[in-house]
C-alpha cells in the first residue's frame, strides 16, 4: 500500500494515458476502415493525402505499443520494480502526439491541434515525475 501512496500521481497519469492510448489504438484496429476513410477525408487537402493508411498503421502501433510498455509499467511499479517500462511507454506515447500534432496543423485543424495540447502537457508531466 505504500507504494501506491508514494507513487500516487505517477500511477494515475498512467491509468490516464492508458485508457486514452488503449482506445484509440483498438478502435483504430478493430474499426480499420472507418478510420482510414474518416482520415482521408480530414486530411485530403493536406500533404499527407496520399500516405494516410501508411501514417494511421503507424500510429496504431505507436499507441498500441505505449499502451503495452505503460501497462507493464504500471504493475511493475506495483510490485516496486523498475519505473523503466512506464517512462518508455509515456515517452512513446508523447511522440505519438507529436505525430498526430504534426498532422493537425497540416490538415489547418488548429482546434484538433490544441486539444492536443492537454494530452501532451500530463505525458510531459508522467515523463517528469518518472525520469527524477
């Protein structure tokens, strides 16, 4: 129990960032079309028209492999192991907002930008709190 009281903040930005990055990779996964056809159409105007299905692959596997690290992490912290998994997953997570930033702005979706904003600062703060 002392664990979880000295590692409070740490585990809940996980569990945060768990569910957000775990939905989003499996409704990508499991809604493969829908999702490839609704960003193809955001983003028909930009650069990236013509290599959608090649950045949402890659996505999908950026949030699906920082769901994995930040949930194995999140045990081991638990259990009072190594901090190493989560702050891997958090790290990767924050550069899968990079990348659908870069996105956003491309597609002159400066709202879709900014919301992630919010999702980015409390990744930025899990890498804090995990890497001192």
């Amino acid at each position: 129990m002392e664990v979880l009281k000295e590692h409070a903040t740490e585990l809940l930005i996980l569990l945060f960032l768990i569910v957000t990055f775990l939905q989003s990779g499996l409704d990508k996964l499991f809604d493969w079309k829908g999702n490839v056809s609704f960003t193809k159409e955001h983003f028909k105007n930009s650069p990236l028209r013509n290599s959608v299905p090649f950045l949402l692959a890659t996505i999908l596997v950026m949030e699906l492999a920082a769901s994995v690290l930040m949930i194995v992490g999140f045990f081991s912290i638990v259990i009072g192991s190594s901090t190493l998994p989560a702050l891997y997953g958090i790290i990767l997570s924050a550069l899968s907002l990079i990348f659908l930033l870069i996105g956003q702005r491309l597609a002159k979706d400066y709202a879709g930008a900014m919301t992630l904003a919010v999702y980015f600062i409390i990744a930025i703060f899990g890498v804090f709190l995990l890497s001192s």
